[in-house]
C-alpha cells in the first residue's frame, strides 16, 4: 500500500489534464446510445478503441461484448479495474438534450458513467506509466442489469486468459449529493434471487367458473400471501426483502386462463435467512394451489443469483483513507450496507480482495429542492438508480476518474511510495 499522500499528490498530478469536455462527449454519446444486456457492441467499440488508442492489448468478444485490456509495466500487483456497460429497459423521462435515442432504453443507472470514467482512468494511468509497474487489467463488463454478466466472464475463461488480479476495484454512481464518496467496510451490497413461478389452473369460459380452476385467483392470494414472509417469519433484527415485479396471465377478459406466471425477486444478508425466504416461498406456493385444488403441483424455479458484496474490509480503510486525502476528510463516509445487488464480486478469484464504493451524483439544484429535512429524507426524494428520471451531474466526471486512479496507484509499485 503506497502511503495515502503520495498517492493522492500523483493523482493530482496524472489527471491535470483531464479535460471535463471531452469527457462530457463522451459520457453524452454513451448515454444517448444505450445498449441492453449483451448487446453492447457499440458500447464496447467505443471503450476498446480508447484503451487500443492508450496501448493496452485489447481483447474483446469476452463472454460476447465484454472487454479486457491489458497494460504491463514490469515487475508488481496486478490490478483490476471494472466498470459494467448495460442499461435498462426504461422509457427515459429526464429530458435532457443528450437523452436515450433508443426507444424503451435507458442508462438508468449511471452505467454511461462507469465507461467514461473507466476509459479514462485507463487513460490517465497508461500517459503515466513511467510512474509504476505492475500490471493494469480494465475490465468492461457485459450485463450486470440482467443474465449475469459476471459469470459470463468467468465461464469465458477471464481469469485464466488474463493475469491474475492481486486487487479488484469498482465502483458505482449513487443518488445523493454530488461530491461524497461513500466507502463500507465489510458486507455493502445484499444477494439476490430471481425465482419464476406457473401456476396451473383449468382453463374455462367466464360464465361458467364452477367448470375451472382459477389460476388468476389462485396467483393474488399467492402474491397476498408472500408479503407476510417478511412481516412474520423474519426477525426483526435481520434484513430480507421479497418483490413480485411480475403477474401475467390471461388473454380476454370472459376466458379463465389455464396458468398463471409470477416473477419475484429476493434480497437477503445471511445465508441462513435466505433459505428461509426460499423454504417460505415455496411452502405458500404450494400450499395456496393446493387449497385451490389446481390440478397439478406449480413450478417453481430459483434462478441464479447474485452473492453479497462484502469489501476486504483493512483494503476498504485504506482506499477510503486515500479519497479523504484526495478529496477532504468530510467526502467520505460509511452509509452502511443496503439491499441492493450486484455482480461484481464474481470478477475476485477466490482470496482475492476487492473495494466497491460509490460517487454519488445528484445535481445540487435537484438535491435542494428535494422535500425533506435529514439526510435520508432527501435521499429518498431525489430520482435514485432505475428512475426514468435519474440524471447524474457531469460534475461528477472528473472526479470519479479519480477515486479510479488513486485507488490503482495505491496498489500498484509506485516509485517513492
């Protein structure tokens, strides 16, 4: 660990010349070209090209868009830098005069901001490499928002076609007001599980509902019923969260459907509440279609998850240490662990620590017109990640450039350090 002076002095020194418009233009064709989960060639291209532009040897097609680059400079750590690249289907509502293009299609979740600020650490960190040694790997990741992008990457063989990483760093833009840097030491980010759900029902005409069995009906209890999973069989000290964010069925409205699909969504902290979430779900699915005599047993199918973040907790301190030089002593805060996902844990070999931290980014207009008194009031009223409004302030480019630079230099062999 390179002493937390010197390296925020180099950071200073390396990204003077960052130029806030050429990243803008960046970031802005980014965010009016937004790409789903493993369609991001364009995306993908335009990272490539920069790191080919700064000399890394660049390798793309990894678990089908994703992008590796490469940049050895001698004996030392190798250290990874991750930034995922997907959007969102969400029809974007922010106005904005570089907003999505595509229809539908939406960097609702400052995915536009991870490339820009990757590419050019990337950038910064090849101009300067007369400064360190070692090695600097840059990851540009495939579909985070969905199909795990992560385990792609891994099953394409990341770990074995590239150095090994010593360290791995992310980070991920945040609602709040733009100039903090979040850090949490130990668990930061929940797993999740999707699980898909049919239930089997008779179909039949609407006029004649003693001749069916309604999975309709049989469905909304099930949904009705899930919600006191968390109400009633988790403790109170212990955190889990159950969405259903889906509910098809049917066709007309006089013809009772023979099946009826559910789609859920479960975040938990502990392993063992986990499989107390799941046991539950389970148990009420079953137990609401047998009561409604269905025909046949539903399905129920838990689809791979994503497992909790948890930061190495001593490389935490000392990377949070460096953005409080960098930045001043009140930036850098520990907002706790929530209930959101990600996969970028998946990318740290077994053993590996890694460091995932946030910037936040809501412009200061929005921040203070939002209604609220206390700090978590106003986070709560300012459009967060997966809004049709969320619109990170371009404030924000330069200096997430450098939490990325600074954290590298720290682990890399730096002359002096």
């Amino acid at each position: 660990m390179t002493d937390p002076a010197v390296v925020a002095r180099l950071t200073r020194d390396i990204t003077a010349g960052l130029q806030q418009g050429d990243l803008e233009d960046f970031y802005r064709d980014l965010h009016r070209h937004p790409e789903l989960a493993f369609t991001e060639h364009r995306t993908a291209a335009r990272l490539a090209a920069r790191l080919r532009a700064a000399g890394y040897e660049v390798t793309e097609g990894v678990a089908r868009t994703g992008v590796v680059g490469v940049l050895a400079q001698g004996e030392g750590p190798v250290v990874w830098l991750r930034g995922d690249m997907d959007a969102l289907p969400v029809r974007e509502a922010t106005g904005l005069p570089y907003a999505s293009t595509a229809d539908g299609v939406m960097h609702a979740c400052g995915h536009d901001l991870h490339i820009t600020w990757l590419a050019a650490a990337a950038e910064a960190l090849a101009a300067a490499r007369d400064l360190w040694s070692g090695t600097l790997v840059v990851v540009g990741q495939p579909a985070e928002e969905a199909e795990g992008g992560a385990a792609a990457m891994v099953a394409d063989g990341v770990h074995e076609r590239f150095p090994r990483p010593d360290v791995l760093f992310g980070q991920h833009a945040a609602p709040g007001l733009a100039g903090f840097y979040p850090h949490t030491p130990g668990l930061t980010l929940s797993a999740s599980d999707d699980l898909d759900v049919v239930v089997h029902g008779v179909g039949g005409h609407g006029s004649r509902p003693e001749s069916t069995v309604d999975p309709v009906v049989t469905a909304a209890h099930v949904v009705t019923r899930l919600q006191t999973v968390v109400s009633r069989e988790i403790a109170a000290g212990e955190s889990a969260v159950l969405t259903v964010g889906s509910f098809h069925a049917g066709t007309k409205p006089n013809i009772i459907p023979a099946e009826a699909r559910l789609s859920l969504n479960v975040r938990t902290r502990d392993d063992r509440v986990r499989e107390r979430v799941l046991t539950a779900i389970r148990r009420i699915v079953e137990g609401e279609c047998a009561a409604a005599g269905c025909p046949v047993p539903p399905e129920l199918t838990v689809l791979p998850g994503y497992p909790n973040t948890v930061n190495d907790p001593a490389l935490d301190g000392e990377i949070a240490a460096v953005h409080r030089r960098l930045f001043g002593e009140h930036t850098v805060f520990d907002f706790g662990g929530t209930m959101g996902s990600e996969d970028f844990s998946l990318l740290a070999p077994q053993g590996v620590p890694y460091d995932y931290w946030y910037v936040t980014s809501t412009p200061a207009a929005v921040w203070e017109a939002a209604p609220g008194e206390e700090l978590r009031e106003k986070f709560a009223n300012v459009p967060g990640n997966h809004s049709p409004l969320f619109a990170p302030d371009p404030s924000v480019l330069v200096p997430g450039v450098r939490t990325l630079v600074s954290a590298a230099l720290s682990r890399l062999a730096v002359a002096g350090g």
